[in-house]
C-alpha cells in the first residue's frame, strides 16, 4: 500500500490531498520537506525560522488545496519554490536587519573537535557572505547553485526575465570572491 | 575558471543546520489535529453555490419584471382624494 503512494505523482497526491488524504498529504510532505527546508534555511539562515516557514506553507496547503491550480500548468514543486521564498521574504521583512545565528559550540573533548571547529568556521564564513547580499541575488544563487534549477526555472520561479536572473548571479558570484578572498587573507594572516 | 571552482567549492561548505526532530513528521502530526482541508468542488456543490441565492434572484426578478409591466402600488388619488385631503377630513370635526 505504501508503495503504492510513493509511486504516486504530486500531482496526483494532491488532487487526493483535496478529497482530505491524509496519507497522500504525509506522502507529499515526507517527499519534499528536507528540500524545501533547504531552500528555506538558506534565504534565512536560522534554522527555526526556515522550520516554521516550511510547516506554516504546508499546513496552508493542508487546509485549501484549491491553492496549487495544476490547469495552470507549473509543476508542484515550481509553485511551492515560490510559496516558500514569498514566505521567506515577508519573514525577512518582519526581522530586518538580518539575526545572523551565533551557533558556534564550546569545542568538546573528542579528537575531531577542531576538525568540526574549522568546518564550523567556514561555513560561518559562507553563511556570513550570503547573508550579505541583497535578497534578490541570494535567491538567485539559492535556486541555480545549490538547488541547481536551470536559470529558466529558477527565473520563473522569482518571477523575472532570464537577462535579469543572469545579471543577478553574475553580482552575486562577484561580490562572494570578493568575500572569499577577503576570509582566506585573514585566515593566512592568523595561522 | 579556476576562481569559479574555489568559489563553488567554498559555498559547498555551508553547512545545513539539520530541522529539529522530524520535520515531516511534525507537519503530519499538525495538519492531523488542523481543521479538515476545504474538499474540492463537487458537482453538487457547484449546484448548491448556484442556488444558495436563489431568492434573492428571485426577489430582484420579482421586482424587475414588476417596473416592466407597468405595476405601481395603487396611487392614492385614485381612491377618495388626496392624502391631504383624508387627514383633513379624518381629524376635522
């Protein structure tokens, strides 16, 4: 039975999800949330925030599935991209400027700690860069690098021309070498 | 080109913070107890929203059909003088 589910298209498990499935909404659900959260946690770079958005945008679906119109023709996931970036833009509104996390940990005791500490500490440095650019570019970088969209999709998702989306990328990726370079001057400065 | 592979293996080591407990799951357990989803239309439920303002038609068609045939509620005149004259003459004594 199970089985059955899983091999059920999104499409399909929504239009069950209209005729109150609970089994294809959890079907849907465990398919996309790590995605999802993903997308998430990387426009806001707080995991809690990431969390709620994510919950609060199923849930919505949840309760009126008449949102996600497939005549329209956009895929699923294309449409529930938008959802959760709108989401993620109106969560930025409200908490300008943005709370970078201080999630550093007291290093522990383990062989690998200082390992985890320099892990740790580039991925700050990442998070810290993307953080930096204007919210536009971040979505970009979000949609075509990490969930490696084509710039059409991702373009279609954000809702702008191609040209648009190209030149945004092309900002973005500059002013993060700039800021990787920048780190890696520091960090040759300190060791 | 080799800027681009530093800068794609930099932003590599963003690490993802992992969603507490289950995510999914919570959102399972959440719409479990949410109220129940509005079900899609229905034939009949398409039928229902047509007729739910059904007297108001027919109110409005009533009307309308009226005004067209010329109805007007019987003027006072017609009956025996004016409403002026009536006062007058059911407090003159």
């Amino acid at each position: 039975m199970a089985a059955q589910w899983h091999e059920k298209t999104d499409e399909e498990l929504l239009a069950l999800i209209g005729q109150q499935h609970h089994l294809a909404f959890a079907t849907l659900v465990r398919r996309h949330t790590q995605r999802f959260y993903a997308v998430a946690y990387r426009h806001l770079l707080t995991k809690t925030d990431a969390e709620d958005v994510v919950q609060d945008a199923f849930l919505k679906l949840w309760q009126n599935p008449k949102l996600y119109q497939a005549e329209r023709g956009a895929k699923f996931t294309t449409w529930f991209y938008q959802i959760i970036l709108n989401a993620c833009v109106d969560v930025n509104k409200k908490k300008k400027p943005l709370a970078l996390p201080e999630d550093f940990d007291v290093a522990d005791a383990r062989p690998t700690a200082l390992d985890d500490l320099v892990e740790k500490e580039e991925s700050q440095q990442v998070k810290e860069a993307l953080a930096g650019l204007p919210e536009q570019q971040r979505m970009a970088m979000n949609l075509c690098f990490y969930e490696a969209l084509s710039n059409e999709e991702a373009a279609n998702i954000m809702g702008i021309h191609l040209k648009a989306l190209q030149s945004l990328l092309m900002r973005a990726k500059t002013t993060l070498k700039d800021k990787m370079q920048k780190t890696r001057k520091e960090f040759r400065h300190a060791s | 080109m080799q800027a681009d592979n530093d800068l794609d293996q930099w932003l590599n080591k963003l690490a993802l913070e992992t969603p507490a407990t289950n995510l999914a799951e919570r959102i399972i357990a959440a719409a479990a107890v949410a109220p129940a989803p509005m079900p899609t239309a229905t034939w009949w439920s398409e039928w229902r929203s047509w007729l739910a303002p059904a007297p108001a038609y027919a109110l409005v068609s009533v009307l309308f059909l009226s005004v067209l045939a010329g109805y007007h509620l019987p003027d006072i005149d017609d009956t025996n003088g004016s409403a002026v004259e009536l006062w007058d003459e059911d407090f003159s004594l």
